[in-house]
C-alpha cells in the first residue's frame, strides 16, 4: 500500500564523494528544499494519520509505520505556511531523533540530489525569520534556489508558543 | 526437590567452580595466603552447609579437605602437587555425590572411604604416592555418571544481560499488535482456511507473553534492601528506636516497575520514620512500646501489586493539614468543614505541602508525598491513605505487574478511539437510552453530574475536554465510565464503548508530554495508533479536586480500610458464661470435637490421643470439663508447635468474626490479655501464651516466658548460612539479628543495637571471628560482658583454645543446631545468675 521509495537506490552511486553532499528534495508551498538524506530513515506517501487532541498545531498526529508510532510533524503548519488544500495529496519524510521517529509532512518529495558542500551559500539576511532559524543555507540549482532544511531545529517545538 | 537444597546445589556448583581456579591458582604459587583463605572458606562453607542440611557423606568428605586445607593454611603442610591432588579429587567426588543429590533429591549411596583415606594420609604429610589409584577407582564411576549430572546442575541458571530482555519485550510486544491485527482480519473474513492455524498462533504468542513477562519479573525484595539500613541510620539521627518489619519480598513484579517504586518508597519509609514515628518519650508517655515500627507488606492482588507502607506512630494531624490548607488558601473554612478526613488527609498529596514543623535534614522541605504520588501515577498506580490519630497511618499503593502491556477499555469519543486502563475502570453505566430503564445526566449549573446508587457522580465529557467538537462532531453520550481517581470518582462520557483490549504501552512523543492526559500511545489490531487516556490526568485537567469529589469519597475509603480492618477472631463460649471470649483464629491449628470417653485423666491432668500422641488437654475454666460433659463430645481448641501440641477445652464454639482486636481494659486475671470490644459484645482475649505454657513448661524453647525474649546477633558471612541459622534461632524464641561480618556488625554496636549474646562464624573475610572477639571484648563497648559463642566447623582442641584466648564463651560446631540451643541457654543462664 505505501509508496515508499527506497531512497538508497535513488542516489546515484557512489555520488557522496567527501566535499559532496546527499539531499532529499522536496517541496512545499512551491519552495523547492531539501534534507541531508543521511536524515531520512523512509519517505512514506498515503499514510492514515491519527489526530492528537490537545497537541500543538504543528503536530498532525500519529501514524503507524510496521509497528512503530511516529509523531507527524507538518512542515507548512511548522514554517507558517498556509495550510495545504483539503484532500490534497502529501508525502512524509521519516527522521529518527534520539529513540522518536518523526515524520515530517511535506507536498511532494522529487528526488535525491549530491551537491558540492562548497557551493552551498549563506541565508540571505531578507529571508524572513522562521526560515532564516530553520535553515543551513541556500543552494542555487539550474532553475530553482533550495533551502537546505535544519531537521533537528524543525524538531525543537516550543511548546508554549504552540499552545 | 526441597528449595533450601536447590538453593544449596546453585550455591555450591558456583563456589566449586571457584574452588577448581583456585587450587590450580595454589597449586603455582603455594604461598598465597588470599588464596589459600578463599579456599579454606569455601570448603568450610560447603561443609557446614552439608552438616546443617543433613547430608553425611559430603559433610564427611567435604571435612576431611578441610582438614587437609586447615593444615595447609597453619603451615603445617606444604601444599605440595600431591596434597592439592588429593584436595581435587575429593572435590570430584563432592561433585558426583551433588549430581546424584540433583538427580535424586537425596544423597546416593556410595563409599568414600578410599577418598577420605588418601586426603588423611595428604593430611599427615606422607609422601602421597597411593593417590594414584585412588584417583583411579573414585575416577570410574565419575565417568558413568559426570555428563548426566552436570547437565541436571549446570542449567539451573543463567546469567542474561538486562537489555536482551528488554529487546525481547519489545519484540513480544511488537508481535502481539501484529496478532491482533490478523485476528482482526480473520474475524471480518469470517471462517476460513486460516482461522484453526491463527487461533493456535495466538495462544502461543499469549504464552511467550507471558514467558518474557516472567523474565523480567524480580522479588520486590531487591527495592526494599537498602532500606533496613536507612532506617538504621534514620532512627540513629533522630533519637528513635525503629523497627523494620517487611512481609512479601517474594511478592514478584516487573523490574521496570521496581525501579520506578523504588524512590517513592524510599522516600515514604522516610517520612514515616521522621513524620510518623515519636521519638521513645512520648512513646512511654503514650503508652506504647518505645520503638516504633515500620511494616512494609506486599502482596498480588487481581493482577495488581498492592504494597503497604504503614506505622504505628502519631497518625496524621488533621488540625494541621486544615491549617495549612487554609494558609495556603487551598480551600476555605466552608469547604473544609464539609470534607471528610480521607479528604484533609489527601491534601498532603498536594504539591508543596508539608506539615513538618521543622524542616528537618531528612524530610519536610515540602518536596514530598506529591512526588511520591506523581511517580506511582506515572506508572498508572494509585495511592490511599489512612490513618488514626495515635494509632498510625497506613499507605496502600496499588500498581499494575508491568507497563509494558496492560489491559485497556477502547471507548469512543466524537469518532475517535481512544484506551483507558482497566485498572481504574470501576463501573460502566448506560445513560440516556430510550425506555427510561438508563440514568440520566443531570445538570446543575451547567456542571453535568449523574445520581449512581447513593452519590452525586461529577461527569466529564470525554469530547468537550479533548475539544473534539469543535469541528462539529456530534456527541452522543451513552456512556458513563467510572473511574477511579486519587481518592474519588469521575465520571468519564463517551459516545460508545467498545472491547477490552491487551494493548501494547508506548511512550508518547517528547513535545506531547505536557498533554498530561495521556499516559501513552498504542496501536490497535486494525494498525490505528490511539491515546491512552490517563484518568487521574483527566481529573486534574478537568478541575476535579478533591473539594468536588468528597461524596464520592467517603464508599471508597471504607473499601480501602478494609486492609488493616482488623483480624479474624474466633469466639468461644467457656463454662457458664453468657459471655464470649476470643482468640485470634490464626493462633489455633484446629477445632476439634473429642468423644467424651477418649479423654483420659493421668496424674498431669486430662489427656487424649491425638494423631498418635497424648496431648495434654486444658480446661479454661475449673468448671468446664463438668459443664461440657453435658455433651458426648468435648470442642477442643488446638494449637500445635512444631512436634506439639496441646488442646484447650471450651464448652461451645460460637463463631468467627472479623473485626478489629483493640483491648480496651487489661486483664483482671491470668490466663487473659483484657477485654475488647467484638462484634459490638464485650469480649474477653485469650492470652495464649499463658495457656501453652500451662501445658508444656518450655514451650517456648527456654522456661523464660515469651516476654523475656532474648535478643541475638548473629555474625556469619554466608548468606546461606545465615538464612538457615536465624528462622532456626527465631523459631527457639531468640529475637534474632544478623550481620554479613564483623564489621557490620561492629557498626551495629556502635549505633547503640543491644543485644543479650552474640554467635559468630569463625572463617569470615577481612575480619575473621577471632579478631571481632577481641575487639568486642577489648575496646570496652556496651558488649564487652556478653557472652559470645563461636561457630566453627572445626572443633580441634587447639582452634578452641584459641577462641577461648580470644574472649568467645563456647565454641560450637556450625552445624549442630541443638548443642547451639544448649549452648545459648547455658550462657544466658550463667549470665542472669551473675
């Protein structure tokens, strides 16, 4: 029933040289990002997620991946997006910190890209706040510019300001 | 087999396997006295071990080494390839006579003679060339018999790492949702090729649940070892005199529970022993025996743990707890007046309450009993309090046997699922249905409440709480799920009620934690992952205090009362009286009616034949035996101890009741404790004691009366060997305590411990049994003057003469339980005429 595509085999071998870099793409609200893939334990689409009374906005709910619970994060609802269309489709990305799974929701994951760490730039001071604090830097791609996404700062929800 | 030998068997497997290292380790360096020592114990041990138990020819061989190793160890002998040999060899030999004892539960038979012969000729320092063929005939039936036995001993027990077990849990677990999942899928498919093959897939999974689950499983005892000591110390800091009572140790549960009970019942033994607990003046000045006493009690209860922390000290000050709930403006004088005293007590649950006068080192900084209760709820358990003013207070903690699985309720609210642990799941009740049969919920300003039996339930909508309405989810309410919380009731409404279901406990994630409403996350058969409803988290959020539940309270307190509500009480009538008198029942060891021609008069008194033996028969009352006589039989109370018994003469047997035994007045006369109040009859106690002595002289082991017990300590290093030697001294009356060695036991002198004698183990590590006499008798402490009787395995002349040198008053062999009785009887005697 999951779509999961099996991220190993998307990036191309033998790609991550040492000054190279693996990254998930993905999109959300038509802002191309990315994700170290060495982050990324699954990419899940179509899953059913169990809502969570009371818990912070940014928290869809639970889903159940083989037997384990994994909090699911929105990434719109975490970045101040607005939110995504009734129905409409979305993808989970599945990042492990310390013994928690977590999956974070997102538009669309396209494909995995291995990108030279020099060539990654600093975030341009007008990048506005919730990006800024949640991103590494900024690559420029052929067509597209791409936030190189912070996971662990995504996965710091500051409950208070949540509630 | 009897549990003291498969104890005995894993204990001496372990200390030959040592023993084999450490005589090849001798063997190389002759001269190593560490060695040598642990040799000699270890050999000493086995043999007094054997002796105690009674089994002759490993005791026989096992001395016969210890004679050759106590050679060795005073130089009198080189331990030379021969004499170490000889010392292996019977080590074999202990080893085969083990493996039969194994196998059979008894020693076999066999001849030793050849093996104890070639150890007494190592032992006389003869050049030992005769070993070789003993070695040769005990090697022969070692052969037949070696690969048998050590299968039979070696896989008692194994060693496994913590987190292997843990894994293992976390696996059954994992395969328990995917079995509710299939039976999930097999029921809506109905009937088909899979259900036979699926039922038995899931009975077995129930039982490798409950396999992993007993591997995990440790004797409470182990959070409960550290306490005896940080009583000690306790009771040294503040001037009291405390006693440790603890009942249950075996009681099992699950280690992850364990670790989590252990500080809050650290932290209440505490409490009792600073809060609870008087210093010994005002104990006289009230009238009670000066130490105070802390009872731990464990035990299964419906597949829960209760534990009881309870002590016989001032009670809880009710006028206190009022005073500083007003201070505290946690309720006013109003409410206050309307509570009842389960509800004051309860607010020292609260957070930052404490009623301690003085903050002390040891507790009342107001970091207390709300920890205590938050880490027993955590672990979804309960807590109740009771208490008399006076007469002590008494915790009952409640806790599931493991966290990992337990057994839920699956109820619905707004369209969601969601678990409540069936361990305070009360009652459920349909409300609302058609026909008027159902309750009804009923609203006073806007609170819905519903009228259960006699009480005012306070509800709470499951949906509006969780704000699962907002989004228009209509709620249906049809059903009232009652829970219990702290000391009350809540209601809890939800829209349906589905199963019980065993589900498997997670953790919920990190950033959900403040939602206090849950305990957890699971997932269900159909793989949807639901919330673990917490309903004392509910309770707290919904504002439901303590002021709002009292009605509710005052039915459950009465239930958990129940525990220390008193013993079971027998009732007899005695000669002419209107008047019942009582004993309680678990004192007596029959009822039994004697046909009125098999009791016989001898010179002594009256006598019957009884399983074989004449029994001494009493009557209570001169007119008794007249007035029972009425009948053809006579009631007889028996009570038997050990080989003997005795039986007490009544004329009628009335009943057996259960009630409280509190003697209001003292006894007028012998043979009686006093008169309480029994089932609303004036009533007058046995003093059973009284009774058996009329019978037999010393039935208590020595001709002191029971009040006059006489306190022990026993120092001996050998866990086995301690655990053997206390219940047989306190079975003879002795009020025993025991130290693991010398200075131990030292350290209990200096904290003021007083004693009548002391018994000690000769061969002990660091310090040995000589030198603890010495300093005993040497450095002038409170026991210089007691007599102190060696233990020792050896009754050389010499190693007597030595021990008496040291300041011991008798020497004794270790495993001769009556010259030990004997002995202590003599010395104490000698010492009262002194």
């Amino acid at each position: 029933m999951t779509n999961d595509i099996a991220v190993a085999a998307v990036a191309r071998p033998g790609a991550a040289q040492n000054d190279e870099s693996a990254f998930v793409i993905l999109t959300l609200a038509d802002q191309l990002c990315g994700v170290p893939v060495l982050a990324v334990r699954d990419v899940l689409a179509d899953q059913a997620i169990a809502r969570i009374p009371l818990a912070p906005r940014e928290v869809a709910g639970n889903l159940n991946l083989r037997g384990r619970i994994v909090t699911a994060i929105d990434l719109r609802e975490r970045l101040r997006l607005p939110p995504r269309a009734d129905g409409a489709p979305f993808m989970s990305i599945v990042t492990e910190q310390g013994t928690e799974l977590y999956a974070l929701l997102v538009d669309q994951v396209s494909e995995v890209l291995t990108l030279r760490r020099a060539a990654m730039e600093a975030n341009p001071p007008t990048l506005p706040r919730i990006w800024a604090e949640h991103s590494h830097g900024i690559y420029r791609l052929e067509q597209r510019l791409m936030v190189v996404l912070d996971v662990e700062r995504l996965l710091q929800i500051d409950i208070a300001a949540a509630a | 087999m009897d549990d003291l030998i498969a104890e005995f068997l894993t204990e001496t497997n372990e200390a030959l396997a040592d023993l084999d290292l450490a005589l090849v380790k001798l063997e190389r360096t002759p001269d190593d006295q560490a060695t040598l020592s642990l040799i000699f114990r270890l050999v000493h041990t086995i043999k007094g071990t054997c002796g105690f138990l009674g089994l002759p020819r490993l005791e026989h061989v096992a001395h016969a080494a210890e004679n050759v190793l106590g050679r060795v160890r005073d130089r009198e002998l080189i331990a030379t390839p021969a004499v170490i040999t000889a010392v292996l060899t019977s080590l074999d030999r202990i080893k085969l006579i083990l493996s039969g004892l194994a196998a059979n539960g008894s020693e076999p038979t066999g001849d030793d003679a050849a093996c104890i012969a070639a150890l007494e000729l190592a032992a006389s320092g003869e050049p030992a060339e005769s070993t070789a063929p003993v070695e040769a005939t005990a090697a022969e039936p070692q052969q037949a018999e070696q690969p048998a036995g050590e299968v039979a001993t070696a896989s008692q027990t194994i060693r496994v790492g913590v987190d292997v077990l843990e894994e293992l849990m976390t696996l059954v677990g994992e395969l328990v949702l995917t079995r509710n999942q299939l039976l999930q899928i097999s029921r809506a498919e109905g009937t088909n090729l899979f259900t036979a093959p699926l039922q038995r897939l899931s009975h077995i999974t129930t039982d490798l649940q409950e396999g992993v689950m007993k591997t995990r499983m440790q004797p409470i005892g182990n959070a409960w070892n550290k306490l005896p000591r940080l009583v000690r110390d306790l009771a040294n800091e503040t001037g009291k005199k405390i006693e440790l009572d603890m009942h249950g140790q075996e009681t099992e549960l699950d280690r992850q529970v364990l670790e989590l009970m252990r500080d809050p019942l650290t932290h209440m033994v505490r409490n009792s022993a600073d809060h609870g607990l008087e210093t010994p003046a005002v104990r006289r000045a009230a009238g009670k025996n000066e130490a105070g006493t802390i009872r731990l009690n464990a035990y299964h209860e419906g597949g829960h743990i209760i534990i009881e922390v309870a002590d016989d000290g001032r009670g809880l000050d009710l006028a206190a707890i009022r005073a500083k709930v007003l201070s505290k403006g946690l309720a006013t004088e109003a409410e206050l007046a309307a509570m009842s005293e389960a509800q004051v007590r309860h607010f020292i649950f609260r957070a930052g309450f404490s009623t301690a006068a003085a903050v002390t080192a040891i507790s009342g900084r107001g970091v207390g009993m709300d920890v205590v209760r938050s880490n027993i709820e955590r672990i979804g358990g309960t807590v109740e309090l009771t208490s008399t003013a006076g007469v002590g207070s008494c915790f009952t903690i409640k806790i599931p046997l493991t966290l990992a699985i337990v057994s839920a309720l699956i109820v619905k609210a707004c369209g969601e699922r969601f678990a409540i642990p069936q361990i305070s799941v009360l009652e459920l009740v349909r409300v609302g249905g058609v026909g008027g049969t159902a309750a009804t919920i009923e609203q006073i300003g806007g609170a819905p409440v519903l009228r259960l039996r006699n009480q005012l339930l306070p509800l709470i909508s499951l949906g509006e709480l969780l704000r699962l309405n907002e989004n228009g989810a209509k709620a249906e309410n049809t059903t009232v799920v009652v829970t219990a919380v702290g000391s009350g009731m809540l209601g809890i409404v939800v829209d349906d009620v589905y199963d019980t279901e065993e589900i498997v406990v997670k953790p919920v994630a990190p950033i959900l934690r403040h939602v206090t409403m849950f305990s957890g996350n699971t997932i269900l058969g159909d793989g949807a992952v639901i919330m673990i409803l917490d309903p004392n988290g509910v309770a707290r959020s919904a504002g439901v205090s303590s002021a709002r539940d009292q009605k509710a309270s005052s039915s459950r307190n009465l239930q958990v009362a129940r525990s220390d509500d008193g013993i079971a009480l027998l009732l007899f009538r005695v000669g002419g009286q209107s008047a019942p008198r009582a004993v309680p029942l678990n004192l007596v060891a029959r009822l039994e009616d004697f046909p009125r021609d098999k009791i016989e008069f001898s010179a002594g008194g009256a006598v019957t034949q009884y399983r074989d033996k004449l029994m001494p028969l009493i009557a209570m009352d001169d007119g008794a035996i007249e007035q029972a006589s009425e009948g053809a039989t006579q009631p007889v109370l028996v009570f038997t101890d050990g080989e003997r018994s005795m039986g007490l003469m009544v004329s009628e047997i009335v009943d057996v009741v259960h009630d409280r035994l509190n003697i209001e007045l003292g006894a007028a006369r012998p043979g009686l404790l006093g008169t309480a109040v029994i089932a609303g009859q004036a009533t007058d106690v046995l003093d059973t004691s009284y009774w058996l002595m009329q019978a037999w002289r010393d039935w208590f082991g020595t001709a002191q009366g029971p009040q006059a017990r006489r306190r022990l300590l026993v120092v001996e290093d050998s866990d086995f060997f301690r655990q053997l030697l206390v219940p047989a001294l306190a079975a003879a009356g002795y009020e025993v305590t025991a130290a693991a060695s010398a200075a131990e036991a030292l350290r209990l002198r200096d904290g003021g411990l007083e004693l009548d004698a002391i018994v000690s183990d000769i061969d002990m590590p660091d310090m040995d049994g000589l030198e603890f006499a010495r300093r005993v008798r040497g450095d002038g402490g409170a026991w210089a003057l007691l007599p102190m009787i060696a233990l020792t395995g050896r009754g050389a002349p010499a190693d007597e003469a030595r021990g008496r040198e040291a300041g011991f008053s008798d020497y004794c062999q270790k495993f001769e339980r009556d010259a030990l009785l004997a002995s202590l009887r003599q010395c104490l005697t000698e010492q009262v005429l002194m």
